[in-house]
C-alpha cells in the first residue's frame, strides 16, 4: 500500500513509518517541522515538508496514496488550555483543510490518532469506547471534534475511518523540547541526579503504553473499512508513583521528589478497555511496563546530555 503519514517527522509518527516501512508498504510523510525533526523521518520514507492546511502541498502528498495515518497535530495539554485557538485552529480547521483535499484526491481511507482526553473523567474504569465524551482540556476537545468530522465525512462522502484512542504513550524516540510527557521528564532527571518533578504527588493513575506496540496497532487496522472507535492501552492502571518507584528501582537508586502541586487539565484516573481492538485485529501489547521502562531508561543514558 502507498501511506501517507501526516506529522511523521515527529515522536509517534516516525515509529509508525518505521514499522509500515518494515511491513513493506511506501510510505510519504507530510510535516511542517514545527516540532518534529528531518533526522526523526526513516530512510526509505519521502518527506515532504509542508503544513496540512497547504492545499498544493496535501495534493502532491496525496497523488497516489490508498491511506493516511494522520497523526499531525499539537499536543501539549497546558499550552492548550492557555490557547484553545491556537488549538483549534492546528488540529481542528487544518484538519478539516486536509480532509477536503483527500476527497478532492479521492483518497478516503484514514486512521486517525485520537486520544483518551476525549472521556475527560470518566465516571467508570476502565474506558470504553461507548464512554460519553466529556475532553477535561481543548487539547481533548480537538480530538473530539476532530473525530466528529471524521464521522461526517463518513457518512458525506464514503470516507473509511479508524480512530485510535491512545492512553499514555511512552518509549525511545525523540520528542521536541521542552518534553511535557512524565516518563522522560523523569527519567531525565533521574539521570541527571536532579530532584524529579511530580504533579499530584504522583496520585494520579495512568494507563502506559509502549510505544512499539502503540505503533503496530497502526498496521494492524491497515485493512479495516467503515467507521472504528478503539481504545489504544495497556489495560493496566498504575498510580504515577509507583512509576517513579519502578524507575528508581531499574536505576538502583533514588532522587529528590521535587513537588509541583496540581496542574489545570489533568485528570485523576484513566485506564483503557482495549478489548474490541484485541477482536477486532488481534492487536496483543508485547512490552510491559517494567521492561518497556528499561528500554526507555537505556535510550535517554544513551542520548547527549541536554
Ligand atoms: N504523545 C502522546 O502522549 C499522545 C497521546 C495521545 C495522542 N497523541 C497524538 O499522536 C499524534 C502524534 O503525537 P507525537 O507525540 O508524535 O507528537 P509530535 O509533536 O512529536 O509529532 C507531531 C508532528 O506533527 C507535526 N505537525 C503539527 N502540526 C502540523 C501541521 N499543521 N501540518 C503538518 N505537520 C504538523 C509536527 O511538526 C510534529 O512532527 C498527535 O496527533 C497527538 O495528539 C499523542
């Protein structure tokens, strides 16, 4: 199959056109490099660097392409409740901008990365699809417009879509600066003996998925049609302490907790119900925390220090 991976030059997105690469497919990546990275893009995938809303750019992507990863995007919860427009405007409209120029293509199959801010707090644990869709943030709120225009389209003009709920993802792999996710920022710390920044006192229970296995479910869902929710997660929930523990005890020693308080957006618990995807393409997570953690831990003491 011809794929085009929208925001591919980034931290997910490149992982994806690694494994689609392996798995033998042709694979475009589409990036304006607003905060990914030329170096992050696989050898074997073209690149074109260019903004979704860049209406001659998503056609000369397009030509040819059976299916778009579209995993383009901004997603620093904070920033978005600082400026929802912004928000708007990156994920929702250009998004938008860009489903119009695959109809125009006559390219209508999509996967779409969505995330678990679209529960919100969930009133049961763990999710499931059928949850009503409650986004906490405008980062959540993105996705949950973003995947009812994917059901418009649907319906409209025949468009097949997956939309793949991640809970947490974590591994190797290069995030642009400042990393707002908690493993790295932790692990970081760690490595530089410094004190670890935690939030909630590290109360908060989070749902940890590696990111190998969060990439392969991608691949997975190359060949389903119509119109799919699934949730993406380990089905494990695990208070953000007892990560920190679990870190400490891979490292063999401790730091400092440096206590950050509460922080706007955040939610307290969510856990994924993966089932349906596990039916539906026999997706299976293979690397578990603690292992997915290590792998993690020897990546960053690998980098140059920052
Ligand atoms: N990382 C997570 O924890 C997480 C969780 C749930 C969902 N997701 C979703 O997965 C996707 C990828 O996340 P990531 O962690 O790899 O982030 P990332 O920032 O590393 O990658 C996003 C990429 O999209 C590109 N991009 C942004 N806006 C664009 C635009 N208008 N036109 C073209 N390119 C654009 C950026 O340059 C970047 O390379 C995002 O849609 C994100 O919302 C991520």
């Amino acid at each position: 199959m011809k794929i085009l991976v929208t925001g591919g030059a980034g931290y997910i997105g490149s992982e994806i056109t690694k494994l689609l690469l392996k798995a033998g497919h042709e694979v475009v990546v589409l990036d304006n490099l607003s905060h990914g990275f030329v170096e992050n893009v696989p050898k074997g995938a073209e690149l074109i660097v260019g903004d979704m809303r860049d209406r001659k750019k998503a056609k000369q992507a397009l030509a040819g392409v059976n299916c778009v990863i579209h995993m383009a995007g901004l997603i620093v919860v904070p920033e978005s409740v600082k400026d929802p427009i912004k928000y708007c405007d990156n994920n929702v409209l250009r998004t938008v901008s860009f489903l119009v120029a695959m109809n125009d293509a006559g390219c209508k199959k999509i996967i779409f990365s969505s995330s678990a801010c679209v529960y919100g707090t969930s009133d049961k644990l763990p999710i499931k699809e059928d949850a009503p869709l409650r986004p906490d943030n405008p980062y959540g709120a993105t996705k949950a417009s973003t995947e009812a225009f994917l059901q418009a389209f649907h319906a409209c003009f025949g468009f097949d879509v997956t939309i793949l709920r991640y809970f947490n993802p974590y591994g190797p792999g290069r995030m642009h600066e400042p990393i707002t996710h908690a493993i790295p920022n932790f692990i970081k710390a760690a490595l530089a003996q410094k004190p670890l920044p935690l939030y909630w006192k590290g109360e908060q229970i989070r749902d940890f998925i590696y990111i190998e296995d969060l990439a392969q479910a991608h691949i997975d869902v190359l060949n389903l049609s119509g119109f799919n929710i699934f949730n993406l997660g380990s089905e494990t929930g695990i208070k953000i302490k007892d990560v920190v523990d679990l870190i400490f005890e891979i490292l063999g020693y401790r730091v400092p907790i440096a206590d950050l308080g509460e922080r706007k957006g955040d939610v307290h618990a969510n856990y994924a119900a993966s089932d349906r995807l596990k039916k539906a393409v026999g997706w299976q997570p293979k690397v578990d925390l603690r292992e997915g953690l290590r792998r993690t831990i020897d990546y960053y003491k690998s980098q140059p220090k920052s």
